[in-house]
C-alpha cells in the first residue's frame, strides 16, 4: 500500500499569489526529507521554485496545510497537520519488526514473533544495544 498524503500552501510574493499543490510520497522521500521543514524543498522543487531564491524563503513561512492521507499516513492526520515525526517513528518500528520478523525465520524457523513476546523483546534489546555502540 502506497503511504502518500497532498499538501497544499498558498502565499504571496512581489504582488504574486502563489497556489501550491502536491501529491507528496512519502515511501519514496522519506529516505531524503526526514523533517517537516523539508517537505518545503519536496514541493519547491516540484514546482520549479529555486531554493536560493528570495521566492523560496517567502514560500517557507507559509503553512503547509495537508489532506488525503493514503496508506499508514491516515493515523497521523488530524485537522490538517500532519505529524511527520510520528509517521517517521512508526515506519522506524514497523520497518525493524518486518527485519526482526524475517531473522526469526530465518534463523529459528518462527513465523510469527508477536506469539514470542520474550523473543521479539531481546531480539529489540540487541538491535538497540547494537545502534548504541
């Protein structure tokens, strides 16, 4: 399933509305643009926005207003806000338990690790003492 959500900005700049929409996929820029603040390079970018011009700097201090959240995206959306840190933090977990899920199998032929709940809880322990050395 495809997490994507649209955005939408509007502001003005030299007399100039500006009206931007965008589809953003958040599967495919969430590697890139882990931050809020750089959903604005995202739709800069698609919209031909130079990101060293005076244009841009306007465009940052308008609000990002989002709607139509597909896939996992749903859950992180509530009256237009977008918790882009939440949704990043879920993936990161969600991610980890597809990888802890797939070792299990591997490794001691365990389909299901949520039927493990002292397994999946060391294997958890080990990847965390791993990312803190």
């Amino acid at each position: 399933m495809k997490n994507s959500i649209d955005a939408h900005m509007d502001f003005s700049f030299k007399g100039e509305v500006y009206q931007l929409d965008s589809t953003l996929d958040l599967d495919q820029v969430q590697d890139k643009f882990i931050t809020l603040s750089s959903l604005y390079q995202v739709m800069a970018v698609e919209h031909r926005i130079d990101t060293y011009s005076y244009l841009y700097e306007v465009m940052q201090e308008a609000e990002i207003h989002f709607n139509n959240p597909q896939g996992n995206t749903t859950e992180f959306l509530n009256n237009g806000v977008f918790d882009l840190d939440g949704y990043i933090a879920k993936q990161g977990e969600s991610n980890l338990m597809d990888t802890l899920q797939a070792i299990a199998l591997r490794e001691l032929g365990i389909e299901n690790l949520e039927q493990h709940p002292q397994l999946k809880r060391a294997l958890t322990r080990a990847y965390q003492l791993g990312m803190e050395s």
